[in-house]
C-alpha cells in the first residue's frame, strides 16, 4: 500500500512539474525568438522526442520506476536546447534576406556538429549511470541517454518539417540594408 501510495504521489507531482517546466519554456522562447511561429515548431519538435522517448522507454526497460519518471522533465530542458540553436540561426539567416528554405539549411549545417557532440556529451554521461548497481538509476541513464539522442533526431527531422510547414504563415523579411 505504502509502494502504490509513493507511486501515485510521485505521478501526479511529476505531472505537475512537467507541465510547470513546457509553460516555463514556452514563456522563455516567445522572448528568445520574438514569435509564435518558432516556438510552436520548437515546442513541436520536443514533445514528439519526447513521445518518441516514452516508447524506447517502454522497448529498453519496460517500465518506470520513481527514479526514471523524471527524465522527461530533464529532457525538456535538455531537448529543447538543440533546437534554440537552430532556430535562432535560421532566424539570423532570415533577418539577412535568405529564403525560408536556405534559412533551414543553414540553421542545421552550421549547428549540426556542435548539436552532435554537446548531445554526444550528454547521452555518454547519463549512458554511465546504467553501470551502478542500483537499478533504478541505471534504468534513468539508459532511459536519458537514448532519450537525448531521440530529441537531436527530432531537432533534425521534425524541427526542418515544422519551419518548413509554417512558412506559409510568415510576414515576408523586408530585404536587408545596402550601403
């Protein structure tokens, strides 16, 4: 009773949290992109990662423990970092009067190899975790680790989609200043 009582508590506080921490982000990228637009894609692009997370979750441990429940929370902060860096770039490259579509292109080539090696970094460390004898934080850095690399597949796969998919929505970029 008292294992079951622990469980549901620790449900409905990670509940709460999570949704705290998506408000949180959305409030901080609507200042940090100046729009909807980008932060929609952005928010988009996390939580299908983060879906995606929840099923190799379910595929490489089976379950959650009380421990490994947290890790959508982590990767809400960490999974939406890889994003802020393409989208920010793609906003740089629009605001010099490129096309929407060598925008894209450019927020991604130019981050790609520092997006790789910072998720690189992140997924090992958590990757450590499932070496310690207890088993609930093994589960959590297994769960974290391919979770990490989930959110980068996502930043280059559905963030590009969703740029491309709410193009038709932009005011077009007023060409830049010549000299």
């Amino acid at each position: 009773v008292l294992e079951y009582e622990e469980m549901a508590t620790s449900q409905r506080d990670i509940q709460i949290a999570t949704i705290l921490s998506l408000s949180l982000t959305v409030i901080l990228l609507l200042f940090a992109f100046r729009g909807l637009l980008n932060v929609i894609a952005a928010m988009v692009s996390l939580i299908v990662g983060i879906c995606l997370s929840f099923g190799f979750a379910t595929l490489a441990v089976g379950h959650l423990n009380i421990l490994s429940m947290v890790f959508a929370i982590m990767l809400i902060g960490l999974g939406i970092e890889y994003g802020i860096q393409v989208v920010l770039r793609y906003q740089e490259e629009l605001n010099c009067g490129v096309s929407g579509l060598e925008a894209i292109e450019t927020g991604l080539s130019a981050n790609i190899r520092s997006i790789i090696m910072a998720a690189a970094t992140v997924a090992l460390a958590f990757a450590t975790f499932a070496f310690t004898d207890f088993k609930g934080i093994a589960e959590l850095g297994i769960i974290a680790a391919g979770g990490v690399f989930i959110c980068v597949l996502a930043t280059f796969t559905v963030l590009p989609a969703m740029l491309i998919l709410l193009e038709r929505f932009r005011n077009p970029a007023p060409p830049p200043a010549s000299h």
